[in-house]
C-alpha cells in the first residue's frame, strides 16, 4: 500500500475513527486502526461495540492494507509538520510515515485478523440533518443511566413512528424526550441505542445541513455521511413506557425565565459544592419561586418571578438534574408541571398544544 495525503485531512479522519478503538483488550489488533486503500482511502476503528469508518481523500499510488497502532499513528501524525503525508507499506508490513524531513518506520499487524463491519440493509431509512441529530443527541443523552444491573436504560429510544421522531432517556431519577416530525415517510421502528455510541455520534456530527442517514437491522444500527459510517450494537429489551410517566394533571403550574431559574439554581448549589447530591428547596407562591439551600458550610436564598397556576406549594430537588434540564432547552421560557411534594415536576413548552420536548425531574424529600 502506497498514499499520499494531506496531514490535515488524515488527522481529522484518525481523531474520528479513534473513538471506536479499544484501549482495554486482549486483542492488539483491535487497539490499531485499519487503513484500507482501493478506489478510496479508508480507515476503521472497532471495539467490537461500535465501529467507525472514516474516508479520508488521497493519493493512491498502489492499493493495499494494514493496521498501525492507534495511539502511535496518532500521536506521530500530530507531530508532523503541516504538509502532505506519504504512508508506505512494504512487504513485510513494516509502515514507513513521511512528511517533509520527518521519517518514521513503524511495525504493522496484518490485517487479516482485523473483524469487519457488520452489514446493515438499507430497507428503511431515516434521514436528519447532521444539525438536528446533533441537536436531539445533546438534548437527551444527559439523562441516560449508568447503572449496568438496568441495561436499558444505559441506551436512549429511538423510535419512529406515524412520522414522528422521538428520542427519550430515562435514568430512574430524570426523563429527557425530544420529539421532531418527519418530512418524509419511513416505516415506524423502535431501537435502544447505547449511551456511549451516542455520545462519540454527537462528538462527530457538525452543526451543519448535511444529511446523516439512519437505518438499522440485525441488532444493528447505522449513523452514515458521505464522509464516515458508524455501526453500533443495538440493546436488547422492552424499553419503559415513557409516556406513562408524562403525567399531565398538575396542581401547581408555573411559567418561568429558563436563564433566571438556572442562574438561581447554578448559585442556589453553590453552598453545598461538596455534597452535589444536597437538595435546594423551592417555594412556589406570591407570583414567585424562593429557591433555598442549607449545607454544613451555611445558607443560600434566591427569588425570581415567575407566573403561577394553582396552588402554593414547597418542594424540593437535586438542582443538578434540573440545571441540566434548563440547560437542554433552547428557548427563553418553560412551563413547569407540579402534582405534589414528592412527585415529580414535568418541563414542557409554554404553549401547549406543542409537544417538541419534555423533561421529567423525580423530586426528593426536604
């Protein structure tokens, strides 16, 4: 195998694939990168978990393949002088890097072991900008939970139906759900899709109108652009029924500034930074929210306005849950759902009759 590229080009497409690579393996060849050269120059990272391909453009003078080890390929690349990249392989699998007067020769594996991308059919396919997945991902992968006994709720919803996009995380503590309607029609699907594998898709998408193309089969799921694939395992199970917990009744609803309310918040818990699991207490009435905290170190009050429906109430909450909550919402203002002291509240658009989003927070005791 023989390319020449660009150190830019190559580097970005390294920094991508290398998100699949597994730093915790019995296998070294899953802790390289695969470098594929044919009609295209191509490089692959897998976990066995989640794969990444990564098309990179090039000169190639004569096809072939190898793997390199991640960390080292990576670590020479950056250091190279911002310039065109030869990469050399020679029979023996031994790589020579060239980039003006830098020349490194590094020990290959044969990629012969290197496990393949599984294949997914293209049957049904959902199709987002890569702005709006991006958007969507952030909006709700916070709320995924970590607890390995509940594997589901490790992975966030995806489900398509009636034209209908949702994506919902639940941890047992908090909800997070956005919702967004589909300009086309695809067959309804429902999915989990791990935590992690979002969280490397929302790091590789770009806030831009390019199309990422969805589609998922054989306990797999495909992200796929013109320039990088990733394939990710699916997990297995019945996910909770989210809209059950959506409760609509309310005792005490209030309108509120998102920025005021998470700036009060983001002070509020500044008085317990040691303990981020100490609550803050809310008292909502008088057209008003007295956000309160006492910690070992002293006390905190805060007050804003706010518009009240119903009835007085005092609450109380872990205000990291609800700053991340605030935090998810692009607009200026919220409403916000109360049934009772010890249940838990609902953030919902003001106006009504839109469902674009809701976040759930479970309230605890004060």
């Amino acid at each position: 195998m023989k390319i020449i590229c660009s150190k830019e080009n190559l580097l970005a497409g390294i920094n991508i694939v290398q998100k699949a690579v597994s730093t915790k393996t019995t296998l070294p060849i899953l802790e390289g990168i695969f470098l594929y050269a044919d009609d295209k120059f191509k490089l692959t990272g897998n976990d066995l978990e989640i794969g990444i391909e990564c098309f990179v453009e090039a000169d190639i003078r004569t096809p072939g393949s190898i793997v390199i080890n991640s960390k080292m390929f990576g670590d020479i690349v950056r250091k190279l002088p911002d310039a065109e990249v030869l990469i050399d392989v020679n029979e023996n699998n031994l790589v020579i890097v060239e980039c003006e007067n830098s020349h490194f020769e590094i020990k290959g594996i044969n990629p012969a072991g290197y496990p393949t991308l599984p294949k997914v059919d293209k049957d049904n396919v959902l199709s987002l900008t890569q702005g709006q997945l991006k958007d969507m991902i952030r909006q709700t992968v916070f709320a995924v939970g970590t607890d390995e006994n509940r594997p589901v709720l490790t992975g966030s919803l995806i489900e398509v139906k009636a034209k209908e996009l949702v994506i919902v995380a639940i941890d047992g503590f908090r909800l997070a759900l956005r919702r967004k309607t589909l300009e086309s029609d695809i067959n309804d699907f429902t999915v989990i899709v791990p935590g992690k594998t979002l969280n490397e898709i929302s790091k590789i998408l770009q806030p831009n109108d390019t199309e990422v193309f969805i589609y998922n089969s054989n306990n797999q799921i495909v992200f796929d652009t013109q320039s990088w694939r990733i394939v990710s395992r699916l997990i297995e199970g019945k996910y909770l029924n989210y809209n059950s917990l959506l409760d609509k009744e309310f005792e005490t609803k209030v309108i509120v500034n998102i920025k005021d309310l998470q700036s009060s918040l983001e002070r509020a818990s500044l008085i317990s930074m040691n303990n981020k699991n100490s609550p803050v207490k809310l008292f909502i009435g008088d057209g008003k929210i007295i956000i309160t905290s006492n910690a070992e170190l002293g006390a905190v009050r805060e007050e804003i306005n706010v518009e009240i429906e119903g009835n007085t109430l005092e609450i109380g909450y872990n205000p990291v849950f609800l700053i991340d909550a605030l935090k998810a919402i692009d607009e200026d203002r919220s409403a916000i759902y109360f049934i009772s002291t010890n249940a838990p509240c609902t953030l919902r658009p003001v106006i009504e009759s839109n469902n674009e989003f809701a976040y759930l927070v479970q309230a605890v005791r004060i």
